[in-house]
C-alpha cells in the first residue's frame, strides 16, 4: 500500500520504518552502496536514501531504496547531482546523474569493488609509465 504525502513524515520516524534498516543493512553487507568500502550501520552512521517513492511503505532494497553514508547520500545524491535540492524541489527525481549514481549503487558488491580495483590499477600503471 503507498502512503500519501502527508503520512510521509510520520513514515520516516516511526519504528515499522527503522525495524526495516536492519535487514536492508544485513543485505547490503553493512557497506555503503556507493562506496562499498565505507562501513554502515553497527555503529557507523548511514542513511536509507528512497531512489523513488512509489511504494512507500512497502520498500524493497536496490528496487526503492538503498544503503549509503551520510556524505554519499547528503554531498552526493541529494548535492551535487542535484544542485542541493531535495526531491520534492526538483523537476524531476531522481535526474539523469543520479539514475546513474542508482544505477552503479544496485550492482552486485562484487561488481564494484572490482571496477575500483581495475580502475586504480589502470590510474597506477599510467601515472608509472607517465
Ligand atoms: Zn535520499
């Protein structure tokens, strides 16, 4: 069932919401989605950032949301990419930059870590041969 607008607010700060983190933490490893070597949770702060809000209430993990730190969610996701607007003060959410930034946040743990190594690794070979 979705919420409306104005059940928002009361969602976001009620225990059903907060029970939800645990399992959406477990699964995504304590690790935030973006930079998959930054810990969250047990401890460590993180925020569940919405990638839409269709189905508020019933959020399943890398389809709705997903688990990031507060600089990724705050300086990133809702900064940068967004010019610092909330959601609700953009044209459209989420914009062309953070479908993408969701798009690299709901690839397999693996995937990621991977691409940052050969990334680096390819950084470190030319500034070597450079
Ligand atoms: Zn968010």
């Amino acid at each position: 069932m979705a919420l409306s607008k104005a059940d928002y607010r009361g969602y976001i700060t009620s225990p059903e919401w907060r029970d939800k983190h645990k399992e959406f933490l477990k699964r995504s490893h304590y690790r935030c989605s973006f930079f998959p070597f930054i810990k969250c949770g047990k401890k460590a702060r993180y925020n569940v950032h919405h990638m839409n809000y269709e189905n508020l209430g019933d959020e399943r993990l890398w389809i709705d949301v997903i688990v990031v730190c507060p600089f990724v969610h705050n300086f990133i996701i809702h900064g940068l990419l967004s010019g610092f607007r909330r959601p609700s003060q953009q044209k459209n959410y989420p914009n062309t930059a953070q479908r993408l930034a969701h798009f690299w946040c709901c690839q397999p743990v693996m995937v990621r870590v991977g691409l940052v190594v050969l990334l680096v690794v390819n950084l470190v070979k030319v500034l070597a041969v450079g």
